[in-house]
C-alpha cells in the first residue's frame, strides 16, 4: 500500500455561548436518551456501527473488562440518538481533570448520516458536556469543551464542528498507511 497524509484538527470551545444549536428540531421520532447502565456490549456496538468504515480501530482490540473501566469512570456518559427506536448514533463525554470534557466519540451509523440529525444530536452533547458536573458534583464545573477528527471522518464532521462554534486551536499532518476499514462488523 502507498503512504498518505493524514491530518488530524483539535477543536475546543471555552464557552457554553460559544455554541451555535442546530437549526429546527428533528421531528417526535427522533429522541436522544442517556445509556445510564454502562454496557461494554452496547458501547462497543455503537463504536463499530458508527466508526467501522471511518479507521475507528483504537478501542476493538480491549477486553470486556477494559471496555467496563473505561465506561464506569465517574463522568463518562453516553448519548445515543434513536430514530423510531433504531440506535443512530451517539455521542461520548469523557471527563479530564480540571474542568476539560472531550467529546471522545461521536457520529451517526452510516445508514442515517446526510438526514440532518447530526447537528441535532452534537448541539445535545455540547449541552450535555457542559452542564456534566450538575450530573456529576465531584466533577468540577466545565469551562472548556474539545474534540478531534481527521482527514478520515467523513466530509460533514469538520462542518458540523465548526457551524456548532468550535474553534481550531490545533492542526497535525503526519504520513498513514491506509488500511482496509473493519467495518461495522469486525472480523466477518
């Protein structure tokens, strides 16, 4: 296989009025629910339905008991956004000390992306990241938010990021060797 380029660009907010909601409301069959009972089995599900052919490959080689450490840390939440009951895609906040929430994952499951509930559902996991310490009162309160995507992630993540008021504040490009992707079902 030949070498490309792959960029990755961090993101932040430092602000809750640095986000710009998402205009209009899907409509009643679209809902988004927290995954209150962490669940290595659903994550892990929602990690390849939605990653599998964007390169997300850092997570399917932990255990059941690596998966349930992660999941189970005070903080850690996970918003999944259902579609007539059909998971569609989720976002997960993942608590850093002194304040900092990354959006550690979020997207949709291929099958729903370009159906604009993807802004929707980021604007709920910003909101959500920034209200995470009144869930969470050993948290301290949240005074910055980030993320990162790459040059891998589809072509409506970087957009979706930057209408929702994120702000570059890093860029890295670094030689990758593409591989085929996993898909959302590994190993079949």
């Amino acid at each position: 296989m030949s070498t490309t380029t792959l960029t990755t660009w961090s993101l932040e907010m430092t602000s809750p009025t640095d986000l710009v909601p998402s205009v209009g409301v899907p409509g009643p069959e679209i809902r988004i629910v927290r995954s209150e009972v962490p669940s290595p089995e659903f994550s892990r599900f929602l990690y390849t339905a939605v990653g599998g052919d964007i390169h997300w490959t850092d997570r399917l080689g932990l255990t059941r008991a690596q998966w349930a450490q992660l999941l189970g840390r005070p903080g850690v939440e996970t918003w999944v956004i259902y579609d007539r009951g059909t998971p569609a895609g989720y976002v997960e906040l993942d608590p850093q000390p002194d304040g900092v929430v990354e959006i550690i994952y979020f997207g949709l499951v291929p099958e729903f992306r370009g159906r604009r509930i993807g802004g929707h559902l980021l604007t709920v996991g910003i909101e959500k990241a920034w209200s995470l310490a009144e869930r969470w009162p050993e948290l301290s309160p949240t005074r910055r938010v980030w993320l990162h995507t790459c040059s891998l992630d589809g072509p409506a993540a970087m957009p979706n990021y930057v209408r929702r008021g994120f702000k570059v504040f890093r860029e890295e490009t670094e030689p990758y060797e593409p591989t085929p992707t996993p898909g959302s079902w590994p190993g079949a």
